[in-house]
C-alpha cells in the first residue's frame, strides 16, 4: 500500500473517530436537555447509536466524557458574552448585563444543571465550574467598573444574585416567570449598588 494509500487511512479513521465523539457529546447533551441530568453511558450510547464498547474506546470513564461536554458548550457561552455590549448609564448597563446573565442560564441551563448535581463527584467539574464563576466576576467588573467602589460584602452579595444558583431558585425552585426574575435582580443590584456606592 502507497503512503497516500495510508494517509487517506488514517485521516479516515480519525474523521469516523471525532465523527463518533460528537455524536456521543451530542446524545449526552440531547439527553440533559430532555431533564436526564445524570445520564448513564448504557443511555448516552443508545442515543448516539453507537455500541457501549466504542463509547468506552473514546471515553474511558464518564469524568471524561463530561469534562468533554462541558468543554464543548464553552465556545458557545463564551460567545453570549463576547457579542454583548453593555453601554450607557449605570442602570442601561446593569439592565443589560442581567438580560446577558438570563440569556446565558436559559441556554446553558442543562448543562450547568448537571455540572451542579455531580460536582460532588468529579474535581474535574469543579475546577471548570470555578473557572466560570471567575469569568462571570471578571466580566462583571468589565461591565459595571463601579463596583470597585463598593464594600466587600456588597461586591459579594452582587455576585450571588449574579449567579447561577439565584437563577435557578427563582426560576425553578419559587416558580418565577423570566421577566419577574430579571426584574428583582436588577432591583435587587441596583439598590445595592447604589448603596454601596455612597457608603462605600
């Protein structure tokens, strides 16, 4: 067989290979999506047609495979962010930056779920999960440069209403529409704001 002969090989198995990976990330995500927040691999390779052993081949345990899911849905939150301006006053802008942050939970909601119910389970979640967390601090310093002026305790107090968990309280647990949930967050970190910002 000529080198060109292998080449085509190999380049062909790799294409079947992340062919393959995909569609067991994709069936994974179908998965979470449709409220199986901790699918099994039996399920995952079901969905994604493909037998347990290749799914086994290309992730040799789940860490791996979630730690994969959660590395692919970063392009696309990344992406949320980026695109976003947040201009004009102070209120134009934390109205918007809370808009960005409910955007953000409606269209990463399964899989941060998920990332939530297992990060007991694996470190490799909970160093990508804290690494999100300090993305959204940062951002938010980028946006609203005015909390540099407040006290401690209200930056920190503005990051958890900020946050995935008050999200999902208001959404999930209390029953709140959208727009009621943007609503008493932008209240809630306009006051604080404010407040901080003259007792600062």
């Amino acid at each position: 067989m000529s080198d060109k002969s292998n080449k085509k090989t190999v380049d062909g198995r790799r294409l079947r290979s992340a062919r393959c990976k995909q569609s067991i990330i994709e069936a994974c995500e179908h998965l979470m999506s449709e409220g199986n927040l901790v699918p099994t691999a039996q399920m995952i390779s079901d969905r994604a047609e493909v037998p347990i052993r290749t799914f086994f081949r290309h992730y040799p345990d789940m860490e791996t495979l979630f730690s994969a899911v959660d590395e692919a849905m970063r392009p696309e939150y990344g992406r949320i962010f980026t695109e976003t301006k947040s201009e004009g006053g102070l209120s134009d802008r934390i109205a918007s930056v809370v808009e960005l942050h409910a955007k953000s939970w409606d269209q990463n909601k399964p899989v941060l779920k998920s990332t939530k119910a297992q990060l007991w389970r694996y470190r490799v979640l909970r160093d990508n999960y804290a690494k999100v967390n300090l993305f959204l601090r940062k951002d938010l310093n980028k946006r609203i440069p005015e909390l540099n002026g407040v006290a401690k305790d209200t930056r920190e107090l503005i990051d958890g209403l900020m946050s995935f968990e008050m999200w999902e309280r208001l959404r999930d647990h209390q029953n709140l529409s959208r727009e009621k949930s943007i609503h008493i967050i932008r209240r809630s970190v306009e006051l604080l704001l404010q407040t901080g910002i003259e007792t600062g």
